[in-house]
C-alpha cells in the first residue's frame, strides 16, 4: 500500500522538530560544559568526569527523542492505515 502524502509531511514535521529538538539539547552541553570549564581547568580529571556525564546525559536525550519520534509515527502510521481501510459505502 501506498504511503498516504499526509503521513509524508507529518513525518517530516515530527523528524524536524526531533532536530531541532536534538541540536538544542547539543548546544546546552557544550555551554554547560564550557562553563564548567571556565571554572576549573579542562586538564582536571573532575571536569573531565563531568563533561563526560554532561554529553552521556545528552546522547540519552538524543536517544529518549528518537525513540519518541518513531514510536509517534508508528501510532500515526496504524490510524492512517485503519482510517484508510474503512468502507466508505
């Protein structure tokens, strides 16, 4: 079956606010972790340990998203089908 041109564009407005979902959560590390570095030097291993749980914390967001983002679509894609499967006569 032919994917419906609805679903189409409803994906790509879920897919982009993942993006620009994902890039906010991306740049809020780096500028929390560049605070941090102002603070104390980079070279420490306390900074090091904790630039490391900021960008772990980051990457599980990032994950959490995607997985958000299609378990959505999967839903969309089955009402779309059953809405689609219904006998209009």
């Amino acid at each position: 079956m032919a994917k419906v041109p609805e679903t189409d564009r409803l994906e790509e407005e879920v897919f982009d606010f993942v993006r620009r979902t994902e890039e906010a959560v991306v740049d809020a590390g780096r500028k929390w972790a560049k605070v941090v570095e102002e603070f104390i030097p980079a070279e420490t291993p306390a900074v090091q340990e904790l630039v490391k749980g900021i960008l772990d914390f980051t990457e599980e967001v990032l994950k959490t998203q995607r997985e958000f983002a299609h378990k959505m679509l999967d839903e969309v894609r089955t009402k779309v089908d059953e809405l689609t499967r219904v006998d209009v006569s």
